[in-house]
C-alpha cells in the first residue's frame, strides 16, 4: 500500500468504530497512533523529496528558458547577417526548448498540487492523530479509575475483612456481657458513704454481740441460783 493510500484510509477511517470492532481497544488505538506517526513520518520524507525535485525543477526551468532567450538572439543575429538558413537552425532550437519549458512547467504545476494535498493530508492526519491521542489519555484515565475502584471494591468483599469484623463484633459484645456483669454487682448498693455503712454495721453488730453475752451472763447466773436449793436438799 502506498503512503498516500494508506493516509487517506487513515484520515477516512472512524476511529470510535475501529475501536468498537476491536478485542482490546487499547491495543487498537495504540496500533493506529504508531501507524499514524509512521505515515507522518514517511509522508515529511516524501514532502521533502518532493520539494527539492520542484526546486530542481525551478532552476532547470530558468536555465531552459535563458537558453531558449539565447537561441532567439542567435536567430537575430543570423538574420542580420543574412544567414536566413541558420536563423531557421536557431528558432528550431529555441522551439525544441521552449517545448521543455511547457514540459517542466507542467511538471512544477504537478508538483505544487502534489505539495499542496501533502500538506491538507498532513494536517487531516495531524488533526486525527491529536484526536487519538486525546482518546488513548482519556481511556488510559477510565483505565485507571475503573482498577482503583476494582481494588476497592475486592477490597471491601474480601473475607478477611469480614472475619476481621465479625471478630471484632464479637470482642465488643464480650465487653457488653463483661460490663453488664460488673453493674449487676453493684445493683442495690449504696454506691455513697459505702464504707461508712459498713463501719456502723461493725458497731452495730459489735452492740449486739456485748448485749447476747450479757443475757448470757444473766442466764448462767440465775441458773446456778436455782440448782442451789436442789443441792441442798440432796
């Protein structure tokens, strides 16, 4: 295929419906980028070809024309010296050249338009290969978010994370059971002046123990006065 054939595939080419015919539309759009800077590659060598067989053709177009300006002053001077027959050789000349200069003419006139649709092409091509590019970046950013919310996502489903969180659910409600268990000990008691509770408790208790040991004592006492008698009497 020849570079202007496949440039102007290129150019006609719709880039979102190759990449909605394509597998892997990232390999896709890299394929058209790199052929795309291969073409504009080619294209500019053959661009500069193209400009200096034009200059060429410019310089030999000048010379042909002052050569066939020559052979017309020969002409003149043929006639001036009466030489009819070499003024004829002369302008045969200058007829022969002057059919080159059309000849070259035409092919500058060829040349320009060859220069000229390189350089619509190329800035079509340039234009398209812009837009690729910009199409590649954007991808390549969904590419990127897409993978992050991927990871987050495996992330967030993974088992352990679930295993993590149920075992820490588990530890609070343990805390909630140890927790509950030291209240309850404490439901019914006087949380104020505790310890002082407990002291008067002692000199309560304290009182009341003096007071069965004197009942004791009265007790004992009136129970020997009464086995007195029975002695006796014994």
């Amino acid at each position: 295929m020849g570079i202007f054939s496949r440039m102007t595939d290129i150019i006609n080419s719709n880039i979102n419906a190759l990449l909605d015919q394509a597998e892997d539309p990232h390999k896709m759009i890299r394929l058209i980028i790199q052929e795309m800077e291969d073409t504009l590659v080619e294209v500019r060598s053959s661009s500069a070809r193209v400009i200096a067989d034009r200059k060429a053709a410019t310089r030999r177009l000048d010379a042909v024309r002052a050569e066939a300006g020559e052979w017309e002053d020969k002409a003149r001077l043929a006639i001036s010296k009466g030489r009819e027959d070499l003024a004829k050789a002369a302008l045969l000349e200058k007829r022969a050249l002057e059919e080159e200069v059309d000849i070259v003419d035409a092919e500058l006139a060829a040349l320009d338009d060859h220069v000229n649709q390189l350089n619509s092409e190329v800035e079509q091509l340039q234009q398209k290969l812009t837009d690729a590019k910009a199409k590649q970046k954007a991808m390549a950013m969904r590419t990127q978010t897409v993978e992050s919310r991927i990871k987050v996502k495996r992330q967030i489903q993974r088992e352990a994370v679930d295993n993590a969180f149920q075992r820490f659910e588990q530890f609070e409600r343990k805390m909630d059971n140890l927790e509950s268990q030291v209240e309850a000990m404490d439901l019914g008691r006087d949380k104020t002046g505790g310890l002082a509770n407990e002291i008067d408790g002692l000199v309560e208790d304290e009182e009341l123990t003096q007071e069965i040991e004197r009942l004791k004592s009265e007790m004992g006492g009136g129970d020997k006065a009464a086995d007195a008698p029975t002695a006796a009497q014994e």
